[in-house]
C-alpha cells in the first residue's frame, strides 16, 4: 500500500508557495464608456453596457457596467477594454459591438489600490452611414399608404418642451383613436452587405413600437418584424432616452432584394392616445 505522507507533503509545500499576498488583487473601476463621434457620423450617443477587459492582451472576463474589476497583476499593465452593447435590446445578448475601437492604455497597476477610467471610443474606419438626424427639411423616412398619420418632426424652437437630443430636431408621431395606425420606412432598396449590419436608433415612447424589415425574394415582398421596443415611460411620469443596436445582417448579408427597415406601432383599444420620439437613426455597415 501507497504511503499517503509524500502526496500529504506535496500539497503542503504547494500551499506554502501560494502566499496571502499572491491573491491580493488590484482593482480596475469604470463607471461608464463613451463614444467621441465626427460630425458627419451623426450624434455621438451611444449605450455600451459591457466591458471585455484584458491584460498585457490576455482577456480576464467581461463585466457589466459600472464595475470595479479584481486584477491578479501588479505594475505597469497594458490594459485593453473592448465596448459591448445589447443586441437587439435584449438582456441575456450581449456581444462586443464591432463598429467601436477598443480602448488601451498602459496603467500603474498596484495591489489593493483601485484605477478608475471612463474611456472614450470611436467607430472604426471605413464604415458606411446611411443616418437620419431630422436636421433637414427633407426627410428619408416615407410612410404607407395604409397609415392613418404621418412623420412629425419636432423643432426645438416651436417645442421646446421637449427633451431633444444635444438640442437637435427630432422625429416621432403621435396616434390616437382616430389615427391608430403608422408605418415609416426608409424606402431606399438599400443595398447588400458583406459582414455584419447594425440599425442604431434612439427613442422615446409611451407606446411599444416595431423595427422591422422589408424585402423582395422571389418577386414577393414581404415584411419581418424584427424588435419590439418597449415604453421608456417611467412610473414618475418622466420619458427618457433609450438607444437600441438591432442587428440586420442575415438580412443584409443574403440575397433578397429591395432590402429597407421600418418602424411600426398600433394603438390598442385601450388607450386614447400615446407619442413615439426617434433620433439619429443610424444604419451602420463596412
């Protein structure tokens, strides 16, 4: 029989070795990121939820923000932290957004002290914008013939109630019992894609609405939804902001034809009357 006292004296000497300062980690906090943008990229908004974070280029984890993050490493470290957004809005969907650069900086690490950063991305080179802003007169979202309204778009100066993105114009409609139907769309047999596709919209709304596709195949067209974006209202009465990343590249990426996005909403029975804002609509493609 085996004598059990060399394994014995083997884990031993191995617990010896890992000593109580070995575990003691420093800690890397972010609040939040951010994205710096060029004015013909549209608004630099932007709604990064995740961080992937590596060092000396070895990926540690990812993590929602704002977080204080536990790094096994001390001295100066080459820190690289990657923006990760929700697709399509969803909670358990999270991807590394590829049209943002990722940030990297070389930063003193120390044991038990924290480092805090906000970084600030951009989008990366050669991407291809198509984007509605509502800064101009003319508008690149048509509506239906079966719609029961139209497009508003809002001006600062004759509404300034309204929280306006930076200031900017800002589009939206409003349906009521009498005009409870409406579908926007871009109109544009926008062409294919090799690789992946993005529609980046901010809203606000008391009322759910649909993003969705249309497209030609076999000289039919048809419409997929694709998203429902719930109401911003909260239940102190305020409306505030949302942005979403829907992802459009099976779509962009196949062979149908005619290819455009839309936006539609139905007021149910129930409510008298309900508003829908949107801005800096952004579909983003190499």
């Amino acid at each position: 029989m085996t004598s059990p006292l060399p394994i014995l004296l083997f884990v031993s000497l191995l617990l010896g070795a890992c000593t109580k300062g070995d575990r003691v980690p420093a800690y890397l906090e972010i609040p939040s990121m951010s994205v710096e943008g060029a004015s013909e990229q549209g608004l630099a908004t932007s709604r990064i939820t995740d961080a992937w974070v590596t060092v000396d280029d070895r990926l540690v984890g990812s993590w929602e923000l704002p977080a204080r993050i536990p790094i096994l490493a001390e001295g100066q470290r080459r820190i690289g932290i990657v923006p990760a957004i929700k697709r399509n809005g969803a909670f358990d969907d999270r991807l590394q957004y590829p049209f943002y650069t990722t940030w990297t900086q070389t930063l003193a690490l120390d044991r038990e002290a924290t480092v805090s950063v906000a970084p600030i991305v951009r989008y990366q080179e050669n991407i291809n914008f198509w984007i509605e802003g509502f800064d101009d007169t003319s508008v690149k979202l048509s509506t239906t013939s079966s719609s029961d309204t139209t497009l508003i778009r809002y001006l600062p100066a004759e509404r300034p109630d309204l929280p306006y993105l930076e200031g900017t114009p800002c589009g939206g409609f409003v349906l009521d019992s009498s005009n409870p139907y409406i579908r926007l769309y871009s109109d544009e047999n926008l062409g294919g894609a090799t690789g992946p596709v993005f529609l980046e919209i901010d809203y606000r709304n008391n009322l759910s609405f649909v993003v969705g596709v249309i497209y030609t195949q076999n000289n039919v067209e048809n419409a997929l939804p694709l998203v429902v974006m719930v109401p911003t209202r909260r239940s102190n009465g305020t409306m505030p902001w949302n942005k979403a990343y829907i992802d459009l590249s099976a779509l962009f990426n196949s062979s149908v034809g005619n290819r455009d996005f839309y936006l539609e909403a139905q007021l149910p029975s129930d409510i008298a009357s309900a508003e829908v804002y949107f801005d800096n609509i952004k579909l983003v493609r190499y």
